[in-house]
C-alpha cells in the first residue's frame, strides 16, 4: 500500500478542488481514452485552462477533459474529467452548457422516474453473501473493497448498529475491488468469494476477519493469510487453495464488479438501502435511512389495516 500521508495529501487536494470528499470514499481512475487520442477542442481547452487557473494546477498535475457529449437534458452537455496527482487518480462528470458559459458538477434527477426503483432492478443479489432475514423490510447492498480503510469503517460502523435492528436489516456484500489502488483486494475478494461457495455463513467471519486484520497484510503475504482465515473460519483448507486458483471464482468476482458499474459505482464503499444510493461510511447517514425505511414500511402496514 503507499504510504498513508501522501495518500491522504492527494486526497485531499482532489476533494478540494474537484470531488466529493475522498475522505467518504476509495475512487478508481476511469480512462478516457478518446480524449488521449483525439485532439481537444477549443472548449475542452476553455475547460482545462479554467480548472488550472481556479485550483492552482501546475504542470505537474495531469487533467484531461474529456469528449463533450449530449445529457440527458437539452442544452446541457456532460464530460468526464480526470485528474492525476502522481500515482493517484481521480475521475468525476462534470456537465457544461452548450454556450460554453457554466460548467457545473451534481447529478442531473429525472423526476419522472423512481431512482430506487431503477437502482433495485439492477442490482444483482443472487449468488452473493448475505447477512440477516431474507424478509427483513430493509436491504442494505454493499459495493466494497476489502482492502479500502473507509470499507473497514463501514464494516465496524455496520458491525455496532446492526444490533440495534434485529430481524428488520438484511446485508448483502458485493465486491468492488479497487485494483489500481489496492493491490492484494482481489486476492480477498476470490478469498471471500471462495468461502461462500464452500459455507455460506463461513463468509461473514472471513469478512470480519479481513477488515480487523486489514493493516497486516499485504500484497506479498495476502494469499498465506487468506489461508490462514480460511482455517479460522473453519472451511476445508485443500478446497480452499483449489477455489483461489480458479477461475471461476475470479468470474464471480468480475460479474459483482461489473454489476456496480452498471449501476455507475466508482467508488467504495457504496450502499444501496432499498435501493437509496450512499457512499461512504457515515453511521449516521445509515442509521437516518434504514429508520426512514422502517417509519415508511410501519405506515405502509397502518395504511393496509384501515
């Protein structure tokens, strides 16, 4: 892992300047290969140019606006933009008017629509852990990364307020492993991966083990202490080693991540409680909606009985 305080350094210069706190999220660069190819146009320029004068980025800092392209509302053109600070990378939307005058980051909302609703319908929750009564009347989905630290916040933020919601939260983990980042998360996500194929409930205490032990492994002992959890946790060791060599549990591991970026995740961790997006590790935040769900569920009953 790089060291922690230029991590943090990046980070933070990227969340002043052009994202949402990095400090809620771990955030994989999204190539933008077109713009590396082709030659920007002059309002790509006019874009680039603003951000370095307005956040003070030298010729050192990589900042590459990428193709403008129509949204999903009229005037309003969208591109990506990614910044490089060293070995770390940063992507986000940004949206900009046609005349070329605003330029403005957030998330366009048709309220035509319901966003939880499109968001369960593509969420893929079979075939993967879970954690709770399958009829709880709130389902929290976890997009994460074993080796992510604000994952491992999460994990300790679930592991103190779940107790307090028995019968009425279920979790289901989905891997999302952040491999430009963090380079032996998918050796723990195939090693999660494999403890749910042998023993489902085997899995929740891998989990457990891998984020309390998070700061002691590496990429060069990942495998032996997936290993040794795998005893911990009680699965047949032989299997286990047979499962981390193949390939169909790095498949699976690829279809989860694939279905998070269906559902445009680019950041760990991220939830879906009943289909509400949220990212971070925000205990409060959590607690506000699995409550709002629950008020929302008890009225729904009271509604029924009348």
């Amino acid at each position: 892992m790089r060291p922690f305080v230029k991590i943090a350094r990046v980070n933070a210069i990227l969340a002043a300047a052009l994202f949402v706190s990095t400090a809620a999220a771990q955030q994989p660069n999204a190539a933008t290969a077109s713009a590396t190819t082709v030659a920007p146009t002059q309002a790509q320029k006019n874009i680039e140019a603003y951000l370095r004068n307005l956040y003070a980025f030298g010729p050192d800092v990589k900042l590459i606006v990428g193709p403008l392209k129509e949204s999903a509302v009229q005037g309003i053109l969208e591109t990506n933009i990614d910044v490089t600070i060293g070995e770390n990378k940063e992507n986000a939307k940004f949206y900009v008017s046609k005349d070329g005058k605003f330029l403005f980051r957030g998330e366009l909302s048709d309220m035509t629509k319901d966003p939880l609703a499109e968001n369960l319908a593509q969420i893929r929750i079979t075939d993967a852990p879970a954690l709770g009564d399958p009829n709880a009347p709130v389902t929290i989905v976890e997009y994460s990364d074993f080796e992510c630290p604000i994952c491992r916040n999460l994990h300790d933020a679930l592991r103190s307020i779940l107790p307090n919601y028995p019968g009425k939260v279920r979790v289901i983990f989905k891997d999302f492993p952040i491999e430009q980042l963090h380079p032996w998360a998918r050796t723990a996500a195939i090693a999660g991966r494999c403890a749910y194929q042998q023993k489902p409930e085997a899995f929740w205490r891998l989990y457990d083990l891998i984020y309390d032990n998070q700061e002691v492994i590496s990429a060069a002992n990942a495998w032996t202490k997936m290993t040794d959890y795998s005893a911990k946790v009680g699965l047949d060791g032989d299997a286990f080693k047979s499962c981390m060599a193949s390939p169909e549990a790095g498949a699976a591991v690829n279809a989860s991540h694939a279905n998070g970026e269906k559902l445009e995740v680019n950041s760990t961790p991220t939830l879906f409680v009943n289909g509400r997006r949220m990212v971070g590790a925000d205990a409060n935040l959590i607690q506000q909606y699995i409550n709002y769900e629950l008020a929302k569920a008890g009225a729904s009953k009271s509604a029924e009985k009348r």
